[in-house]
C-alpha cells in the first residue's frame, strides 16, 4: 500500500531544504542566473510556485484546472516560461510568501484527495501519491539547479528514491520522446542511496541493468548532469541507449 502520508512529509522537507537555502537572499541573490537558460532563482521558485497553484486546482476544481490546459494550448508551449517570468518579477519577499503558500495547498489538496481517485494533470491522470512524487521530484530538481547557481552543496537525502522511483517508470515514456520503442524485457536497476542502502527495481535476472549512486542516477533522469559526468555504468545495449536518453519528465 502506498504511503501517502508519508510522501506528503517527504514533499514537505523537500521544500523546506530549498526555503532554506533561498530564504536569506538579498536582491542580488534572486537575480542570480541559474543552468536554466534565461531563469534566475526567481524564476526558479516562481515556476515551483506557479506549478503547484496549477496541482492544487488540478486536485480540487477539475473546471479550472481545465481552463489551464485550455490556456497552454492557446498560448502554443510558452505558458510555462511566461508564468515563471511574471511571477519572478515580484518582490522577493511577495514570491516567499506565495511559494511557501502553495506549499502548504498542494499537501492539504492531496491529502484530501479520496483513495481511487486519478487526479488530472498535463499528462495520464496521476493519484494523489503519484502527484505527490511528481511534485517531490520537480521540486528536488528545480532546487539543484538554485543549488548549483549559489553553489551550494546539498547532503543527499533517503528523499532521492521518490526521484529516482520516477526515472525508473518513464523508461518507456524516454523511449517514446525519442521516437523509439522501449525494449520488451525490463531492466534491473540497483543504486546505491546516500546512507550506503540499496534500492533495486526490476527482476535479479535481468539482462540489461543500470547500476551506481543514486544522486547520479537523479541528477541523470532530471537532466541536471550529462551521462559523462556520472558513475553510473550501463551493462548491455539496451541499458546503455536508456541511459543515453533517460528523462523524467
């Protein structure tokens, strides 16, 4: 059974970490640039902000949420990029507060959300966990790239295994994003999290299987690092053209 309540703490802390860590910056600090072309942290959290504001009606007023995707269609990809500068214009204490608002909506949202109930969202309808770990992992990633513009180093957290749950499900969605078929035969996959634990997906027997640290196996499926980058070592042909596309999202 999946532990609801307890992603919902996870999506908590994750949070918290990245309040942390933008929550004494000056002016200057908002306006720094970060890996993402174009966004400052501003944006960054401005994006995190917007996103989750869009979870909470996804979760509670299908009507609404219905007039977003409508609104995403009409303005032809750029809603994303445009909502995330409209709000990075904001004061900074103003983006704050509303950032740590709708933090604390999209957990009450999920919370509520009954069991057996798909939530809808851009993509497939997700359950309130699911919708929880998209969150954790958007989260996790956004505040990487504010980490990696402030440089600051963050101590990996049991939390990367919602990311890395994640980077695991969407081998085929990877695939498909590439035009390619995903392989029939699933792969195993054994990474090491930050406490020297190991998290296995996939059957022992498997052909192809991906192994390493499981930050590296995050920062991969998120698009934060190149495979070069990494230690993670592909074995079989189909493990190592995963690993040339994987994606997340």
């Amino acid at each position: 059974m999946t532990d609801t309540a307890g992603l919902l703490a996870d999506l908590t802390a994750e949070g918290a970490d990245l309040d942390a860590m933008v929550s004494t910056l000056d002016d200057d600090g908002w306006r720094t640039m970060t890996p993402a072309d174009g966004w400052t942290v501003a944006h960054q959290i401005a994006h995190l902000t917007w996103t989750d504001r869009v979870a909470v009606l996804a979760a509670t007023d299908v009507e609404a949420f219905s007039g977003v995707i409508r609104a995403a269609m009409a303005a032809g990809g750029s809603l994303v990029d445009d909502a995330a500068a409209e709000r990075a214009a904001l004061p900074a204490d103003r983006l704050l507060a509303d950032w740590r608002t709708s933090r604390a909506d999209i957990v009450a949202a999920l919370r509520a959300v009954p069991d057996g109930r798909k939530v809808p969202w851009f993509g497939p309808p997700m359950s309130a966990a699911s919708m929880a770990t998209a969150r954790l992992m958007e989260t996790w990633a956004h505040g990487q790239d504010v980490a990696d513009a402030l440089g600051v180093h963050r101590v990996p957290t049991a939390r990367l295994r919602h990311v890395a749950h994640i980077g695991v499900r969407t081998v085929t969605f990877a695939f498909a994003v590439h035009g390619m078929a995903a392989p029939p035969a699933p792969f195993r996959v054994e990474l090491t999290g930050p406490a020297g634990e190991q998290w296995t997906w996939g059957p022992g027997d498997a052909d192809d299987r991906v192994t390493g640290p499981a930050l590296d196996f995050c920062l991969l499926v998120t698009q934060r690092r190149h495979r070069a980058d990494l230690a993670l070592t592909a074995t079989g042909p189909d493990a190592e053209r995963w690993l040339s596309i994987a994606q997340a999202f």
